[in-house]
C-alpha cells in the first residue's frame, strides 16, 4: 500500500509503498477514509534535532484518523468489517491509573505515543491503519469518517481544553481563543455549544480565519495585536477574560494571554509555537491558573462524537488526496488551509 512517510528530520516525507499489515491478537486493521493534516506535524517536520522518543524514521504520518473496520484480530469483538469509526489516538499503557481512567493522553508509562507521533507507530496518512487495541475505536454512527476524521484530534483537544474550565463560564463571561485555525475553530463551536452564556472573542491574524470565526459563532473576531488587547479589556471593564485559549503559543500570542486574561482565571497554552510565558508577581494575574493540556481522554471523545452526531460542532474540511499530502502541508504552513486539510488515500 501507499503511505506518506517522515524519512528525515528537515526534509519533506515522502510517498512510499509498504506492506500492509495483519492484525494481531487484540488488534484491528482499519481502512482509512481520512487522516486530517495537524498544525503539530509541521512542528514535527520542521524540528530542527531529532524529537526525543521519535526514532524509528521512517514512520507514516498521520494522528487525527477515522475509517471502517477492516479485519479484525484473534480475540477481538464489538466490530464488524465495514463499521464506520474514528480512531483515538494518544495510545497508552493500558494499565496505569491515568489509562484505566481512559486518560490514556496522560499515561504514565508510555506517555505521548500514537500513531504517527513518539513512539514509532505508523499514522492514518496511507491506506491501511493498525490499531493496537479496540478500545480505541469509536463507532461514528452516521457521520462520514472522511469529514468526522479531525474529531480525533483538532475535536478532542479542543473540548478537553474548554471542558476542564466550564465551571469559569457563567453567565457574563468572557472566552478568548486566538488562533481560529482547524483547533481554533472548533474551540469557539465547542465554547458556544457548552456555554451558551459565554461572550466569544476570536483573534487571528488573517481575514479569511476572523470570517470564518464569525460564522463558526465567535460575537468578536479581532486582529492580533494591541487593539486587540485593549477591545477586550475594555469589553470586560477591565478584568480581562475568565477564560484565555492561546492555539499558537509564540512569545506574542502568549504575553497578549497574559494581559487579557483576568485574576482567578485561566490561561491555557494548546499551540506549540515554542514561545515562553513571562511570569512575575503580577502577570499572569493573581490566581490565573496556567495549564498546557495535551490531547483529551477516550471518553471526552466519546462526547465530542455525540456533540458533532447532534450537529452542534462541524469541522470545514478540504480533501487532499495522499499524492497531494505534501502540498496540503504546504498550504497549511502558508496558512491558506481554511478550516483542516484532510488526506485521504
Ligand atoms: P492551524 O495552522 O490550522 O491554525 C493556526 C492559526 O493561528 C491560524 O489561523 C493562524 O492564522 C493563526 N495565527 C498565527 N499567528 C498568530 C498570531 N500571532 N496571533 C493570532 N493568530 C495567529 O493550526 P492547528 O492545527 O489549529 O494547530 C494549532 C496549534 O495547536 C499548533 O501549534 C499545534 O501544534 C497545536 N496542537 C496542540 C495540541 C495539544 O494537544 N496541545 C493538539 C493539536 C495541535
Ligand atoms: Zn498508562
């Protein structure tokens, strides 16, 4: 089969062919629909030293993923060949106690991997995928897997972020996510759909991604930049917001969190921009709780999956096929990906 493979650190991946494989014991061969093309794959093709736990170039990209079962492995049940199902992908230990509270993203033993990511798995960017266990499946029901595919990762990671700060978002509140990119868009449609009671401020710095912003449901979308700060300072009489979502984490993006969010707040940091939050006394302000969430867990995709089925949240997908994966890349790094470039084989 065809897969599009990291073959070495600062040079573009290649399309390549290799074997399909067999499904072991436990495990399933899924057929993939899509593999959606993550902001955090650049990062990875453009790290400037090998990544710590990335060893075994080549290895197919590819982590947002969704598909039907192709065949299943000696042992496994609950599936049947053909069954439409999006793919978790943070693959843990099974056994810590992160893992069997299905926070796999937070393994304690293997921390990180997935496919197409640390570790040495091969991703969703090639016609078949091997899932080590079934529990990583989720049925899709009636969604399309090629639409329902960046669920897995620009969903999933967008609703951990925001649910983990809800009790913050009652009536009057502020909710300020700048970078309205593939992660971006789907937090504010999160935010509007868990909180209805919640004022969204979308900041961006390109036109198209404020537009879309405005139709995905942000009241606000701003140009990155001072006025920026100042307009949301001002629409919370100068306490800033309860909630601060940077999506791109650079040294700019994470000093205008800094100054927009408010005292008992949060600041989260989802992009990694390899920027540095400056802390003192006073800034963030007091009580502002910084976290840095990585993925979510298998049941919170659970729940994004029923929040899409009910259509409250829709990824703007462009499909790519795999001959075209490194120009989806390309366009993504240009930032003329609307919504998420999705590769599909
Ligand atoms: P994307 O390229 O689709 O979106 C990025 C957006 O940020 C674009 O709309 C761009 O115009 C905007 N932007 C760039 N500079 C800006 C600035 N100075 N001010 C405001 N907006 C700016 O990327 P994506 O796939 O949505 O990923 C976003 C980030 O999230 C990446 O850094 C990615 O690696 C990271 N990520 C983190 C996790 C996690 O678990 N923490 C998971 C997936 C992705
Ligand atoms: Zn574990």
């Amino acid at each position: 089969m065809r897969a599009f493979q990291l073959v070495g650190w600062r040079q573009p991946p290649e399309l390549r062919e290799v074997p399909v494989p067999g499904p072991g014991p436990g495990q399933v061969l899924v057929k993939v629909a899509g593999a959606g093309a993550c902001h955090s794959d650049l990062h990875i093709m453009q790290a400037p030293v090998p990544l710590p736990g990335f060893t075994n170039l080549p290895f197919t990209l590819g982590h947002e993923n969704a598909g039907w079962v192709e065949q299943l492995g000696p042992g496994v049940t609950g599936f049947a060949p053909g069954d439409p199902v999006i793919v978790y992908g943070a693959w843990g230990c099974g056994g810590c106690a992160n893992c069997r509270e299905g926070r796999e993203n937070y393994c304690q033993n293997l921390g990180g991997q997935g496919p197409g990511l640390r570790g040495g798995h091969d991703g969703g960017m090639a016609e078949y995928l091997l899932v080590p266990a079934a529990r990583y499946l989720i049925p899709l029901g009636a969604l399309d897997p090629r639409q329902a595919a960046p669920l897995s990762d620009a969903g999933l990671t967008s609703y951990h972020a925001v649910k983990r700060s809800l009790h913050l978002l009652g009536p009057g509140s502020t909710a300020v996510v700048i970078g309205a990119g593939g992660l971006g868009q789907m937090t504010i449609q999160i935010l509007r759909a868990l909180s209805a009671a919640t004022t969204v401020v979308a900041v961006d710095t390109d036109a198209g991604k404020l537009e879309t912003a405005k139709r995905m449901g942000a009241d606000e979308a701003l140009f990155s930049g001072d006025e920026a700060i100042t307009r949301i300072k001002d629409m919370t009489a100068q306490q800033g917001a309860q909630l601060v979502l940077d999506m791109v984490g650079i040294d700019p993006t994470l000093r205008m969190a800094a100054q927009v969010a408010r005292m008992l707040g949060h600041l989260t940091i989802v992009g990694l921009g390899g920027g540095a939050l400056p802390v003192d006394f006073s800034s963030p302000p007091h009580e502002c709780s910084v976290a840095s969430p990585y993925w979510g867990s298998l049941t919170e995709l659970m729940e994004v999956i029923t929040l899409a089925q009910q259509d409250k949240i829709k990824m703007l997908v462009e499909h790519f096929p795999l001959q075209r994966a490194n120009e989806a890349y390309q366009l993504l790094h240009d930032g003329r990906i609307q919504g998420r470039a999705v590769i599909t084989p």
